[in-house]
C-alpha cells in the first residue's frame, strides 16, 4: 500500500513538473500574484506547512471600479440581444456557478462545458476548463465575443454605454478617456478579484484554530493529502493553477462514450496531441455548492466525484468510508461572501 502511495505521488509529480512543451503551454502550476490580497488574521498558531493556504481576508482593490464592474456584470445590455449578463451564469447562491450541468447559450442552445465557479477566480492563474493562461481581462473579452457567451462586440456595447448617463458619468469619473474596451475590461477584471470567499471553517483552522472542524472533518483532509490529492488541488484556491489529462490511470472518456460527443480539452485550442482530454483542475473552494461536477458536468454527488477521482485520476480505489471523510472535509471549504455564509 505504501508503495503504490509513493509511486502514485512520484508519477503526479513527474507529470506536472516537465517542461512546458510537453503538456501545452502552460503545465506547470502557476503562482497567482498576491498584491492585492491582504490578510489580516494570521496567528502564531497558524498551520503554515500545509499544502493548502487560507483565503485572504481583505482584498484591496479600487472600490468606484468594483462597483462599475459589479454593474457591467449584471448588464444584460452587454450581450449581442439584449437577453444574457455575465451574471445569469454566476449564482452566489449556487456557489458563483449556475447548478446547471450546462449553461443555456445566447443562441438558444447550452454551453459546451459545465460552468465553474466565478469566486476567488483572482486567486487562479489559469481560466476556463481549458486551463488558459489568460488575463482576467482577455478572458472577460472573450466570453462578451463569443458565440455562446454573449455573442456582443465593442461596436455594439460602447454605443449603448455611451447613451447610459448613469455609465458615461461613472467611467469619465474613473477613466480620463471614459467608455473606452479597455476600461469596460478593466472594471470587469477588477470586480471578479473581488469575489473572495474567506473565513471557512478550514480557512479558520488553518489560521490556528483546532476546533474549527471536527476529528472526522480533519481525519478527511488527512485523508485527503495521504491519497495524493494535494499533488493537484493545493494553494489558496485548492486548484486554479494547473491543469491535467482527466485519464491518468484510466481512461474515464471510455466511460462516456455514446454519452456525449467526446471533449478533446486544450487540444481544442493548442493542436497539441499531448493536450488531448487535458483540463484545468478546478478550485475546490465552496466545491460543497457548485454541483454538478467535472467539465461535462456528469455526476451531482460529490461522494461519486471523489470515486471517479480516485479510480481515474490516482488510480486507486477509494474505500467508502475514507470517501465520506474527504466529504466531510470538502464541505469545510465553504466560505463567506460579503460577511455572510454561504
């Protein structure tokens, strides 16, 4: 048992650390810049050699330009009809995704892929399932250009800004060059930074307080870390920074043939064979409300994610009972937004 453990780790680790070219562009994990993120709670007794880092508690960011972007996100006006915001597919309440296995599309479909998670996105360096090293910015660019995102373009969304007093005053208060792409990006990237979700209770624990989860909880993360877990799902967002072939040890894709129409992951965008069925791994902050799981959205149980998991991804059965501890320890993720729990 000790020495699959070992040869699982060194496998993971082998895979994520060659160089770049081998897996695409960006393979190896990517360290968010932390400038802006302040916290203000550590303790003596905080557990720093963990894999895992709590949430920042503060983020400083320019509070005019989060309020313009909260609004610009909320702004159905953005999308080529008139009829879809940012925000139709970003619930606080389902955990900054929509519950949906696949979003409906502009254009009278669904989305491609299951939509993830909108909070703590600025704590990720790698976005969308493909796991592309874009900014928040030409990320927010291309979900307003694309054909199933809001399908818009600049020509169509500066005019109807520029007829809104409300939006002509508060970018010519904030930008000297007023409704400009650039400064319509800008307030959007900047009110996505502020979608943290600090203060969980594991949050809390790792800060130093021994009674913010249960034994059973702590047994799950224990748990969590000696199946291998962390070898993908560390840092502050538990993923976001990295991305993996969704078949390490057994081709999962297999299992989902005749389902759907296979999904190629980067390959879609790189053209490179060692991309194929390549994904970013997912954060798994507040992964307790963001259900349903994986990029085709394929199970709702996070006890059947943690199988799947373990059988595809670390090639290993999980026992039921570890699962429902990891379980237990997952739902400790959940964190709060503007002061209040999730």
């Amino acid at each position: 048992m000790m020495l699959k453990k070992i040869l699982t780790a060194l496998f993971l680790l082998s895979w994520i650390t060659l160089p770049a070219q081998s897996h695409g562009d960006h393979a190896k994990i990517h360290i968010a810049s932390s400038n802006i993120y302040q916290d203000y709670s550590s303790s003596r007794s905080a557990r720093l050699n963990e894999p895992v880092k709590p949430i920042p508690t503060r983020v400083e960011l320019d509070p005019a330009k989060v309020e313009l972007g909260r609004r610009l996100f909320e702004e159905k006006r953005l999308s080529q009809d008139g009829s879809m915001a940012c925000r139709n597919c970003h619930l606080p309440e389902k955990g900054g995704a929509d519950g949906k296995r696949f979003s409906p599309s502009i254009d009278g479909g669904h989305r491609d892929r299951n939509t993830p998670s909108i909070f703590n996105v600025g704590l990720m360096t790698l976005y969308g399932w493909l796991g592309m090293p874009n900014t928040l910015e030409t990320l927010t660019e291309a979900i307003i250009k694309s054909k199933k995102g809001l399908a818009s373009s600049w020509d169509i969304i500066i005019p109807r800004l520029v007829k809104e007093p409300e939006y002509l005053n508060s970018f010519n208060a904030i930008y000297s060059d007023g409704v400009q792409p650039n400064n319509v990006k800008d307030a959007m990237a900047v009110y996505q930074r502020s979608l943290i979700t600090p203060n969980s209770r594991f949050d809390h624990y790792l800060r130093g307080d021994q009674n913010a989860i249960s034994q059973e909880e702590r047994k799950g993360y224990d748990l969590f870390k000696e199946y291998g877990c962390t070898s993908c799902h560390q840092g502050v967002a538990l993923g976001g920074n990295m991305v993996a072939p969704f078949n390490l040890f057994k081709n999962y894709l297999d299992k989902r043939k005749g389902a759907q129409k296979l999904d190629l992951g980067r390959f879609k965008k790189t053209k490179d064979e060692s991309d194929k069925y390549v994904f970013l791994v997912p954060s798994l902050r507040n992964v307790a409300l963001t259900a349903p799981y994986f990029h085709d959205g394929s199970t709702d149980e996070l006890d059947d994610a943690v199988d799947i998991m373990g059988r595809y991804m670390l090639g290993r059965v999980i026992h039921a009972d570890d699962r429902k501890l990891i379980v237990k320890f997952l739902h400790t993720l959940t964190g709060e937004y503007q002061g209040k729990p999730l």
